[in-house]
C-alpha cells in the first residue's frame, strides 16, 4: 500500500474552509443588527464564497475525487448560519431591532440550512437503492 502524499498547501485549506465561513456568519449578523455602520462589507462578503472553495479544494486534495463535495459545503454552511443564528439571537436578548431585511432573510435562509443539514444527518433514508 502506498502512502498519499499530500500538499503542504493543506494547511491552509482545512482550516481556513472552517474559519472562513464561521466568521463570515459572526461578522455579517454583527454588521446587520449590532452595529449597522460598520466598515469593509465587501470583505464579509468574500469570507464565505472564500471559505467554501477552500473547503471545497482541501476536500478534493483529500480525498483525491469531488465526490461527496456537496455535504462538505452543507456543513460548513449551516456551521456558519448557526454563528449567524447564534449572533442574532444574542442581539435579540440585548434588544436590539432585527429588521425583516437583511437580518430577518438571513435568519430564515440560517434556520432552513441547518434544518435540511439535520433532516439530511439524521432522518432515515436510502440512497440509490435498488428494488
């Protein structure tokens, strides 16, 4: 059996397809309820497409195919809506005002990805079966 040799350049793609989309969920609730002003949009903006394609390259190094890319990027999505959740239920408790666009949209698209990620993980289910 051989051993796989695998890039150095891993480093830096499992963590940051974790990192990444995490903080994109914490910055951009940040941004819509706690503090509205705040600068760099467009840097929030790219941390989460960044995040996924690091994501998306380290899972292909890894395993050495693109199969199974889709749950990679389902769970780091709903890792970063439960942040995006998380955050804005913190504001909700300190009473700051969660309007119904952005912040409200983005908390119904959160809370739909980490229902399918769980109906997805844990309802029972066959895949390609043949009867």
């Amino acid at each position: 059996m051989s051993k796989k040799v695998y890039s150095t350049f891993l480093y830096i793609l499992i963590p940051g397809g974790l990192i990444l989309p995490v903080i994109a969920g914490g910055a951009l609730a940040i941004h819509y309820i706690g503090y509205p002003n705040s600068p760099n949009l467009g840097v929030l903006y790219a941390s989460l497409p960044v995040g996924l394609l690091l994501a998306a390259e380290g899972h292909h190094q890894l395993a050495g195919t693109w199969k199974g890319l889709a749950e990679v990027l389902h769970v780091r999505l709903a890792l970063a809506a439960l942040v995006y959740l998380g955050w804005a239920f913190k504001y909700a408790l300190a009473g700051s005002a969660i309007h119904l666009f952005p912040a409200g949209l983005m908390a119904l698209v959160s809370a739909v990805v980490i229902a399918s990620r769980l109906v997805l993980r844990f309802a029972p289910h066959e895949r390609w079966s043949s009867k």
